[in-house]
C-alpha cells in the first residue's frame, strides 16, 4: 500500500516528465488500437469471404496433354476428332472414389443433357441448320450437238447428282435445342444461393425425384408458359422418346453475363433446371445418350489443394483430365484487404519496436533525475525490489491512462484510415487494367459501356472487397492492454538493472 501511494505521489509532484510520458504512450496507443483494429477487422473479412466461398476443386479438360496427344502429322482433323471422342468420360463412379477422402469436407456434382422440346419454341434469334446442296446435269445420248440423239431427235437422258454435306463433330459437345441440369439438393444449386438466378415465380420444388423443373422468364415468355404448366421434352436421337415434366417454378438470370448484346435472349434462356433422378430416367430410356457430369469438390483448406490432387492422380484419373481450384480467385477478390492487413502488421511492429526504444530512454532519464530519492529510500531501509516496483507502478497508472485515451482515439480514427489505406490499395491494384486501356489509346474513363458496365479489354477483373468496418473491441482492447504491460516491462526492465547498481552511500555522498 505504501508502494502505491508513493507511487501516485510521485506521479503528481512530476507532473511534466509524466505528461510527456503520457503523450508518447498515447501516440503509440492510438496506432496500435488503429492497427489492431484494421488487423482483426481484416482478418474477419477475410475468414467471412472464405467461408463464403470456400475452396473449390472441379475436373476439366487438359488441353495441353490432348493436344500432345493429337499432335501427328498423319492425323485428317476428322481422326483427330475421332480421337478426341474416344476419350472416356468421368463417371459417376469415378467421381464418388474422388470425394471419398479426407481432404473433401462435402462434394456434389450436376448432369447436362442436351435434349430437344415438343411444341416448345427455343430461345434464339438465329437458326443453324444442315444445308443439303442439289445439282442437276443434262447429258445427250450421242447425237451430233447437244440436245440431238442418234437419228437425230431430241432424245436425252437428265442426270440428277445430289450431294449432301457431311457433317464431323464433337460426340461430347451437347446438343439439342435446350440443356437439361439435374441438381441432387438445394445445396448443389450455387446460382440459387450466389443470387446469380433468383425465382420470380412459383418455387424450385423440393422433390428431387420427380419429373419436375424451373425455366427462364424469357422461355415461358416465348411459349407463354406459367407455373403449373406441363412442357415435353424430346430426346435427340429418337424423337418416339418423349419425356412430359411439370414446371414448378420460373427463375431470371441476375448475372453480368446475361447482358449479352449479341444476342436477344440471355445465355440460361434455354436451360432448364430439374433433378439428377429425372435425367437419370431418360438416359436409362436410350443407353446412346450421354450426359455431361460436372464434379464440384469442397476442400477443408487451402493446404489440401496439392494433396487432393496428388491423391486424384493415384487413384487413376486420365491424363486428359486436370483438376482446377479457385484459389486465384478467391485470393484476388480478397488482396487488396491481405495488402492492408499485412500493412497494418509492419506498422505495428515499427511503433513498437520505436516506442520502446523511446520509453527506455526516457525511464533511464528518469532513472538519473531520480537518484537522490533513489538513495534516501535506500537508506531508510526500502529494497532495491520495493523501489524497482514503485518505479515500475508510476509506468504502469502512467501507461493504462494513456493506453485508455488512446484506445478511444483509435477507436474513432481506425475506420476511415483503414478505408483511406484500402482505397489506395485498390487504385494500385487497378493501375494494371488502365495500362492495358492506354495501350488502346483509351482512358479509363473513356471505356467504351454497355448497361453501366465498362469492358476491360478480355482482362478479367474479380470483384474486391472495398470497405473495412475497423472496430476497436474487447479483443483488440485485451490486445493493447498486453502491449502496454509488454512496454512497461521492458521500459522498466532498464531502470530495475539500474536501481540494482545503485549504492545509497555512494548516491548521498554525491549529492553533498
């Protein structure tokens, strides 16, 4: 008790050494509430976005492997072709083995079916249709000039050739008029939970074992359907198949891609979305149908993106086929956030790193000042460990004041700093895209615009994160509460080895 009330009556009667202990504590508190602040907040961004948008694996074509592949000089493009169909798709099978491993924390994946509609008007504003050429040559029999036969009448024989063009294709390109996805749950429907398609009419029914589907607003617009409505749909190959489906639901396309100003219709105009089971149903009616399986896997983490795909390849996936992850992506869209956090991180260990160096000067100044008093409470009988402890104690009541003004002046300067700093970090981020403008002689202003949104020249652009709610709370309060016992401990650190040497006689002796 005695300790304290020396303590605080030190702090009074040294009123301008404290004041400036207090304005240096308080400058340095402020920065760290403000980088504590930026660093949790962005750190909560970005755990939010990933859980948002977690790490996603999908299996696509190896271009670079097939087209070794294909590489023969031998080789018409219609054995390439050929060549190209006889590669093996991915099965359901296949994909099951894939998903069934530690890395993968859920997987799900989609049909596509290619398939063509009864009475059903397609969405489209051009047609592509096999032309058949005919040609039509008249020959004489013989005669002498063209048109006289042998005696010389007008005997002659027409021949008619007629030459249709044959057509070479991809046997894995859909086709048919329209594309049939099956989904197994709500879960797997990402357009649906993303906001990219959203239900405007009706609802996407719950039912995943039935003949049931959502269309586009343009397609029951063209064909004049409504929920409740039933639509048939016929196979490509064998139009005796037809398969009649309830439309339960009508959905519009929210993405940018739907503004397409090539085209009248949007580019899901004519998907139609219903169940894995019911495209099920209609492969098992015509085992020559193939459908398009499009995996999706959801890793635990980032790290399990190289073991995931180390494990694919021993469990025998082909060489034609890669997995991609979204990684990239993910990573863009949350940079500019990671640049100003890891800012934030240096800022922190500089102000610390100077504040420190700064208070232990100013301590041994004190240190020094204080030598007479030192001495006399010495002499009275008071142990080097009581009076480390009481210097100790003015630092700490000096420093938990000034942390708390500090803490309140960072609490109202984080937010627009951190977006000040966020807002820089995206300019510079966007620089790379107005360079590639000025290539084109256009500003970035100037881009050319269609429905509000500028074209980026094939450069594609991720949409960042670009506000930081920078909050001082009770973390980053507990957090800078440890940076001032830590800077008191250090500052104080000094003056306890310098109290320790002191002697009570030596410092009296000097003073007379």
């Amino acid at each position: 008790m005695y300790i304290l009330k020396n303590a605080l009556t030190s702090i009074i009667r040294n009123k301008g050494r404290n004041i400036l202990i207090a304005i240096i504590i308080i400058v340095i508190s402020a920065s760290c509430a403000i980088t504590l602040a930026i660093r949790q907040s962005a750190s909560d961004i970005v755990t939010a976005y990933q859980n948002k948008n977690p790490i996603e694996v999908t299996i696509g074509m190896n271009r670079n492997n097939l087209m070794n592949s294909l590489k023969d000089g031998d080789k018409t493009q219609e054995e390439m072709i050929e060549a190209f169909n006889e590669i093996e798709p991915i099965t359901e099978e296949e994909i099951n083995n894939y998903g069934d491993s530690k890395y993968v924390k859920e997987y799900y994946y989609t049909y596509s079916l290619g398939i063509n509609g009864k009475d059903l008007e397609e969405a489209t504003d051009s047609l592509v249709k096999e032309k058949t050429e005919v040609k039509t040559e008249t020959t004489p029999w013989g005669g002498d000039r063209e048109g006289r036969g042998p005696m010389g009448g007008d005997f002659a024989s027409k021949k008619t050739t007629t030459k249709t063009t044959e057509k070479i294709f991809n046997e894995k390109a859909q086709n048919g008029a329209f594309q049939l996805i099956g989904y197994n749950s709500y879960e797997d429907m990402k357009n649906f939970i993303n906001g990219n398609y959203q239900i405007t009419d009706g609802e996407v029914s719950n039912d995943f074992a039935s003949a049931n589907c959502v269309i586009s607003e343009e397609l029951a617009t063209l064909n004049e359907l409504s929920v409740g409505d039933k639509i048939t749909l016929v196979d490509v190959d064998d139009d005796k198949n037809t398969y009649e489906f309830t439309v339960t639901g009508i959905y519009k396309e929210n993405t940018d891609e739907a503004n397409n100003m090539a085209s009248m219709f949007s580019n899901s105009a004519n998907e139609i979305i219903t169940n894995v089971n019911a495209i099920k149903n209609i492969l098992s009616k015509n085992e020559d149908l193939s459908a398009t399986i499009t995996p999706t896997f959801i890793l635990n983490s980032k790290d399990d993106i190289e073991k995931f795909n180390k494990e694919v390849e021993d469990k025998g996936i082909s060489e034609y086929y890669t997995l991609v992850n979204n990684l990239e992506q993910i990573e863009n869209a949350t940079s500019s956030i990671d640049n100003v956090k890891n800012f934030a991180t240096t800022f922190l260990i500089i102000t610390l790193i100077i504040g420190s160096v700064v208070l232990v000067v100013i301590n041994m100044i004190n240190i020094r000042e204080r030598k007479y008093e030192i001495g006399v409470l010495r002499t009275v009988g008071m142990k080097k460990i009581k009076v480390s402890c009481q210097f100790m104690l003015e630092l700490l009541i000096v420093c938990i004041v000034s942390l708390m003004l500090g803490a309140l002046i960072g609490s109202f300067t984080s937010v627009p700093v951190a977006n000040s700093l966020l807002k820089n970090e995206i300019e510079n981020t966007t620089s790379s895209y107005d360079d590639v403008s000025k290539n084109f002689g256009i500003d970035r202003e100037e881009r050319p615009v269609d429905n509000g949104h500028k074209y980026n020249f094939g450069i594609a652009q991720i949409k960042q994160v670009d506000k930081i709610d920078a909050v001082v709370d009770f973390k980053v309060l507990g957090e800078l509460l440890g940076i001032g016992v830590l800077l008191t401990l250090l500052s104080s650190l000094a003056s306890m080895v310098t109290i320790s040497r002191f002697s009570p006689l030596t410092i009296l002796k000097e003073r007379s």
